[in-house]
C-alpha cells in the first residue's frame, strides 16, 4: 500500500488520475444517449476514424495536443457526414455504411502513421494511439481534458430536453419544430470531442467500451434517465479511476484495465440488479411457480366435498406435483390458515374465500374468451387455468362489467360474486369472532337471502363452524346453517 501511494504520488500519475477521472464522468454522461440511440457502433466507427487526423495533424502542426484535437474533431465529423450520406444516397444498409467507411479511415490513419515512422524520420507509436499511454499525459492535455468535460455535461444539461424527446419521441419532435437530424449532429460532435479526449488514456480500440458500458450498467438499476445519467458517472468514474490503479499495481496498460473493471459492474448488475437482474429474476420466478402450486391446490380443494374428500394422492395425481413437494405445499398453507390437513384436505373460512377468488378469475376470463374472443367452449380452460393466477382484481372487475354481469360461465358454472370487501366477506373471516352484517350487500339477492335466513342490516353473528357443504353461525341463541357460495358473499365488520 505505501508503494501504490508512493507511485500515486507521482507528477504523472497524478495527472493521469485527474485524466481518467474527466474521461470516466464524462463517458458516463454523453454514453447514455449513445446507447438509448442505438450509435454504439457510430461511436466505434468515430473512435477508429479519427486516426488520419492525428496524422494529417501532424504533418501540417508537428506534436501538438491542440493539433490532434483539431484534426480528429475534422476526421469524426467528416466520417459522420460520410456515413450519412451513403446511408441516404446509396442502396447499403446501415451498418454496412457504418462498417465500410470507418475500416476505410481508420486503414488510412494506420498507413499514414506507419509511413511517418518508416520513411518521415520521426517516431509516432501507433501502439499510444490505439490503447492509449498514460505517462505521456501533459498538462496541456489536462487543460484539454477539463474543457471537454464540462463542455460536454454542460451542453447535456443545457439541452437535456432536446436531446430526452429526440431520442425517445423523434416523431413528436418533429412536430414540435425540433430538427432531430441537427441534434443528432450535435451529439456526434460531442462524441467526437470526447473521443479525441480519451485519446491518451484508453486510445481509440477501447474508448467505445468505456462509451457503453457504464451507461449500459445504469440502465440496468434505473429506467429514469436522470438517474441514468448519475449511475452512469459515478460507474464510469469508479472503473476509470479502478482500473488506472490496478493497472500500477500489475504493470498493465490503463485502457484495459479501465474496461475490465466496467466490464465486471455490467456482469455484477447483471446478476443482482433489483429489478432486472437474472438472480432476482429467477427467485421471482420460483416464487410465482410456488404460489401457482399453492393456488391449484386451492383450486382442487373447493371442488371437492365431505362425501368426496380431497386427499394427497389425488392431489398428486390432478396436479402432477411430487407427494414432497405437495406436503411442503401444504405445511406452509396450512400455517397460513388456508387449509385443514389431516385424513384429507379441506378448507378454511380464509382458505374458501381465496379458492373462490380464483374460481371467480377462472369462470369470468372463460367467459369473456367465448363472447369477445370467438372461441369454443373446447379451446378456452387451458388459458384460463394459466390467467386465473395473474388477473388483478381491477381487471377482473372491468371484465365483468364487460360482460353484464353473468351468473354463469360458458359450461353453465355458477360466477362466484366478488364482495365490496372480498377480505371482509363472512367466510373470510376466522371462526368465534363477533361480527356485523353491514347494511350495504352485494347486490339485492344477498339481501334477500340474508333476510330469509333472519340476518338483518347490523345483526351481530358468530362463525362457529366451516364445512364444504355449509357454514354454522350463531345469532344470538340461535345456531343458522348457511351456504358457503353465500357465505363468500356477505359483507360483515368486526366493529
């Protein structure tokens, strides 16, 4: 450690830290919009194409940083014009434009180059140029640097609106007045400044890896592009300022280095990215199959009765699930207090409100696949078994008051009816607990039901027991057998 720190402190290596710390920011901010533009490859094509600029550069101003700045901003500019041109005037796809005329310049900058230093009589490594050299960094190319830097993150700031709707929203840009092709110049400008910056520091075959890669890591944690942006910078600072510091301590060259460290941000937010990571991802998934499992044991459950019980081997056989993977099913059901497990299986209060849930998602989607969809009554359970267990509640109820109501699916089952509280309803409810039957029900039937049952508006009952053929309350002294599809139905308050 005090080695690294010695070296750090180094004229050079300082230099070449502030160098790598621009780059990294800088290439961080202006990559986002190369990427969400899709010019990863224009910028690849910029990075290679700016080589006959430094050699012109250099036959006309000798070694001069301001002179290399100033013929390879000419060469980029000159290879995106050249570029569109052929992608607007000629029958070649794009990329094939893009292929053809950065192979072209970048071929002529490495003969050029090759020719000074065979037959012009003075040393000009290509090597510098391709993967860049640190101890060469001046303080004129610092200067260079920092002016680019804030050149660019400032013209992103200032133009952050033109350039957010040409690049998600071209054709409503047009619209409004905004010349997408001019922005579109102005970015290619931008990235060829940049380019021209990293020179030194990466050289020309890595500077597009630095380009996409923080950014393409940013938009794996966020999808606000403002957030983007930041993650981006502080990604590509990290692996600028990383990666110079692993290439002291290895004795390796800084551009790949750079790369490596950005490379492995990518992989790492890859895997563990909260919302778009593969690990996460598949845990989600494992989790949703689980909860599928569960809800087709459910499913199995509510169709079965006292004289024809459920029982594992059944379930294994209907669901095609291994008996361990059931009985860990059912384990963590039943501590949830949806099922009952002992010779069979059978339901709770909680566990028949959920099944009817279901078979309400189940019976109202096979319905709606018959009158809207066109299909047969043979073409439809398969995808209803699937989306009965993604059907959020608010579609469920635009579909039924699609359909009008209906009573009973396409093979004539009755629709289960969803309570104004479904978690209220009285089956949902756990048993020995005083409750109150609310005066607003589901609809005039309920009503009705209840009051032949002598259950009026604000009676308080009790649930003292739950079959699947019906469902005990007490009122009072009086003990009243109910049916459990009306028990679903009743909405009830514990106040």
């Amino acid at each position: 450690m005090n080695d690294l720190l010695a070296v750090l402190s180094e004229p050079w290596a300082i230099r070449a830290l502030i160098t790598c710390s621009l780059i990294g920011i800088m290439y961080g901010v202006l990559g986002c919009f190369i990427v969400l533009r899709n010019m990863s490859l224009i910028g690849d094509a910029l990075s290679h194409a700016i080589l006959p600029g430094v050699f012109f550069a250099f036959i006309l101003f000798g070694y001069s940083t301001i002179g290399f700045f100033m013929g390879s901003v000419v060469a980029g500019l000159l290879t995106a014009l050249l570029i569109t041109w052929i992608q607007q005037n000629i029958k070649t796809k794009n990329d094939a434009a893009i292929g053809i005329v950065f192979t072209l310049m970048f071929s002529i900058g490495v003969i050029g180059i090759s020719w000074l230093n065979n037959e012009g009589g003075v040393h000009l490594d290509l090597k510098d140029f391709l993967i860049g050299s640190i101890m060469g960094i001046s303080n004129e190319d610092i200067i260079l640097t920092l002016l680019i830097t804030i050149y660019t993150i400032g013209s992103v700031a200032l133009f952050y609106r033109f350039l957010f709707i040409t690049t998600f929203q071209p054709v409503i840009a047009s619209t409004m007045g905004i010349s997408t092709k001019m922005v579109h110049y102005f970015l290619m400008l931008m990235l060829s400044f940049a380019i021209v910056a990293g020179l030194k520091t990466v050289g020309v075959i890595l500077v597009v890896a630095l380009l996409i890669t923080p950014s393409s890591t940013a938009l794996l944690l966020s999808n606000k592009l403002k957030y983007v942006i930041i993650i981006s910078a502080i990604v590509g600072l990290f692996s600028s300022v990383l990666g110079l510091i692993l290439s002291i301590v290895y004795n390796t060259p800084p551009g790949p280095a750079m790369v490596l460290v950005a490379a492995s941000l990518y992989f790492i937010a890859a895997l563990f990215s909260p919302e778009k990571g593969l690990v996460l991802r598949t845990i989600r998934s494992y989790r949703q199959r689980q909860k599928i499992e569960r809800e087709d044991i459910l499913r199995q459950a509510i169709k079965h009765s006292a004289q024809n019980p459920l029982t594992l081997s059944k379930l294994t056989d209907r669901l095609g699930l291994s008996i361990k993977k059931l009985k860990k099913h059912l384990k963590y059901l039943s501590a949830e207090g949806v099922v009952l497990v002992d010779k069979d299986i059978s339901l709770t209060a909680k566990g028949m409100g959920q099944a009817q849930s279901l078979v309400r998602a189940h019976r109202l989607w096979e319905s709606y696949q018959v009158q809207t969809m066109g299909l047969s009554e043979g073409q439809i359970h398969d995808e209803a078994d699937r989306l009965e267990h993604h059907l959020t509640d608010e579609l469920l109820d635009e579909v039924d008051k699609k359909l009008g109501y209906p009573e009973t699916d396409p093979h004539g089952s009755p629709i289960p009816r969803k309570s104004k509280k479904l978690n209220m309803s009285l089956i949902s409810q756990t048993l020995n607990v005083r409750l109150r039957i609310l005066k607003e029900q589901v609809n005039e039937s309920v009503e009705s039901d209840l009051w032949e049952l002598g259950l009026l508006p604000n009676t308080f009952v009790t649930i003292k027991k739950i079959t699947r053929e019906k469902v005990v309350i007490q009122q009072g002294q009086n003990s009243i057998e109910m049916d459990p599809d009306l028990a679903g139905q009743v909405v009830v308050s514990k106040k």
